[in-house]
C-alpha cells in the first residue's frame, strides 16, 4: 500500500492549542504547566506529526482551560517557537507566540545545593537570567549557576 496515512484528532470546542511544539517535548510542557491528567481536563497529545515549519512537531489540545500569561512564558522555556490558540465556540480567538522573559523569577529551583535560594531557613525567590535564547541558556543571579536547556522540566518549582 502506497497510500498516505494521516492521524486524525477533532477539533475543540474550547480551550487551548499549544502548537508547533518541538518534536517529543509535549510531555515536559505538561510538566512544566504542571498537568498532571487527574485534573479530569480532556487532553488530547499528539506526538511527532508531521509540519510544513518544523518537520516533525507536537501539540497539545486541552479542552476548558485557559492559560495565564505567567504560563505562557513558562511553555517558551520548552517550546520557544509555540504558538498558543486560544479557543472558543470551535474558533481561534487569539494566537500568542510565546516569547522567552529576559528573567524568570519564581518558576525554576536551582540546581547548585549550596545556592542561598536552596537554603530552607531563609528561603528567597529564585532569579535567573536568560543568557542565550536559541538554545535557552539561564543563568542564576545568585550563584551563577548555569541552567541548560533540557534541564529545565526537572527544575520546575511545582506548586502544591
Ligand atoms: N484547533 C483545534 N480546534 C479548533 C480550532 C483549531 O484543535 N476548534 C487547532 C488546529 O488543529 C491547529 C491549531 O489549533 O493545530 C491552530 O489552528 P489554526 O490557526 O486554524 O491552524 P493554522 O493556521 O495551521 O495555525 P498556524 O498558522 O499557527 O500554523
Ligand atoms: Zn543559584
């Protein structure tokens, strides 16, 4: 058989399309928006389809929510090139392109232990400067700690 095959998913009613994720990172960007799949949102993850822009890519659809924007420059640390739709009655009423912050304050632990941030007694918000962007290179403003790109989802500081 020579025919094409095409995985086919429906579209949404509403909610949030998280598209032109790199391939077979969707799953850290569940991560790092802490989704777990026990929220008892309908996700639909579709991995390593094909792309006109990116050769392969994946997409996260997740019906009935809507993210912040403090989220949204969480997912360009995943997925610099995202595009964010947001979706209601069946249309895109907004498209984002996620763009990474020069700083990112609060969402990442560092990974140096004896980083005064790690300390328990006095426990300060983490700060870290993006050094490079393409690829996400952080740096802590504290200790200088670097942070690499595919380090980031074990970094992330989950909310309880
Ligand atoms: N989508 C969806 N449900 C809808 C509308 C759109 O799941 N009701 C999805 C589409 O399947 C696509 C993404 O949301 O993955 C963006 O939709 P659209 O802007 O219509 O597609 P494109 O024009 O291809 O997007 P882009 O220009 O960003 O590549
Ligand atoms: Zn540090």
């Amino acid at each position: 058989m020579s025919e094409e095959s095409t995985l086919v998913v429906s579209k949404i009613k509403n909610g949030t399309v998280i598209d032109h994720i790199p391939a077979g990172r969707a799953l850290d960007i569940l991560t790092v928006l802490n989704i777990n799949g026990r929220e008892g949102y309908r996700i639909a993850i579709l991995m390593n389809v094909e792309s006109k822009k990116l050769g392969k890519k994946d997409i996260i659809k997740i019906e009935g929510r809507m993210l912040s924007v403090e989220e949204l420059n969480i997912v360009s640390l995943v997925a610099p090139r995202a595009t964010i739709n947001i979706i209601e009655d069946f249309a895109v009423i907004t498209k984002h392109r996620v763009e990474t912050p020069n700083y990112i304050e609060g969402v990442l632990r560092c990974p140096n232990p004896t980083c005064i941030t790690n300390k328990r007694s006095e426990p300060i918000k983490t700060k870290f400067k993006t050094v490079s962007k393409d690829p996400i290179k952080l740096q802590c403003e504290y200790c200088g700690a670097i942070i690499a790109w595919n380090e980031i989802p074990k970094l992330i500081a989950r909310k309880r």
